[in-house]
C-alpha cells in the first residue's frame, strides 16, 4: 500500500508469520498433513479394487445421478447451485464417469502419497481441497468441510508443512517460479524457499 508516496508494508502477526513459516512448527503440520493424507490415501486404496470406480465407473455414476435428482418440494436438492448441477448432469449425459472415476481414484492416491511423504504439500493439498470442495458442491457434507479446512492450512504453511518430510530436500532443490532451487540456479542455499529458521 502507499499513502502520501511512501510505501506502507502491511505484515501479518508474528505468531501467524511463526505458525506458517518458521519449522519449528513442523510438528503440527506434520500432524495434519499425515491425517489428511491416511484419509485420502485409504479412500483411494479402498476403491482401486472395486471394479464399480476402476473398470465401469458405475459407483461415480449413481453418485452423480444422486446429486443432479430435483425432489419434489419443499425438499431441496443435494446440488445448490444450478450451474454445478448442469455440469454434472453434462457428465453424465456424455458418460464421462467412466474415466472420471478412475481419475477421483488416481488422485486420492496420489495426494494421499504426497502428503503423507511430505512431498510437495502445498501442491497436494491443493487438489485435496480441490475435491473436497467438488465433494461438497454435489451435496456430500460427510468428512469434507474439515479435510477441506485442513487443505486450507497446510497451503498457508506450505514452506514447512512438508519440512519432516521430502520437501525439506525437494524445495530447495527445486525451488518455485518466482525464486529457482539449486538445480535451476546452478547452487546457492539449501533452505527451503521462504522458509525462516526454527
């Protein structure tokens, strides 16, 4: 912000600056990551062998024929929102569930794997959140409100969130777009981009 021509740099606390940036809160999000990442991971592993989501995606089907159905009144419909439901509704007149279901089960794996790793945790929360939040748009409340919540936080704490874990090598190797690691900028510092000391 500027004011009068000078700049006015607007921080956030110190505790939040420590809470989502310092490791020695590492701990917590390892806590969290690792539930979030056992749920997603589990659900996954739950559904790769029933031929109903890898094979026909007949389960993703009546789940989607569930939530685009408009009950009499004054019952509501699962979907709220008229867009979304014309959008599952496309889905399904197009037989798209066949494919989508093996991609839910691909990346409930996948994000699972991640988290529970540590490896690239902001990225796989993201997605996480990304389905819960598709969940929740189909009408399904069950655990997603707090794995989405959850994925909210460990995207603000994606510089350590995933420090006991892979990132802790990953990201300052790698790097992000706006600041290169080592293997982009030929060396330099090992600390993961951002990433304050304990």
């Amino acid at each position: 912000m500027t004011e009068h021509g000078q700049v006015i740099e607007i921080t956030d606390p110190p505790f939040i600056q420590r809470l989502f940036g310092s490791p020695s809160w590492a701990w917590l999000w390892l806590i969290v990551r690792v539930y979030v990442g056992y749920t997603w991971l589990t659900s996954g592993l739950g559904k790769i062998g029933n031929p109903a989501w890898v094979q026909t995606g007949a389960a993703l089907k009546g789940f989607w024929e569930r939530a685009v159905a408009v009950p009499e009144p004054p019952a509501r419909p699962a979907i709220a929102f008229d867009w979304y439901r014309a959008f599952i509704q496309a889905l399904l007149d197009g037989g798209h569930y066949t494919w989508f279901a093996k991609l839910i089960v691909a990346g409930e794996l996948l994000v699972g794997a991640a988290l529970i790793l540590g490896a690239f945790v902001g990225i796989a929360a993201f997605f996480g959140a990304f389905m819960n939040w598709n969940f929740m748009m189909a009408g399904t409340a069950s655990i997603n409100p707090v794995l989405f919540t959850l994925s909210i936080f460990l995207i603000l704490a994606w510089k350590t969130a995933g420090w006991w874990g892979l990132d802790r090598w990953l990201l300052p190797l790698l790097g992000t777009p706006w600041r290169p690691g080592r293997v982009f900028s030929g060396g330099g510092s090992t600390t993961a981009p951002g990433a304050g000391t304990p």
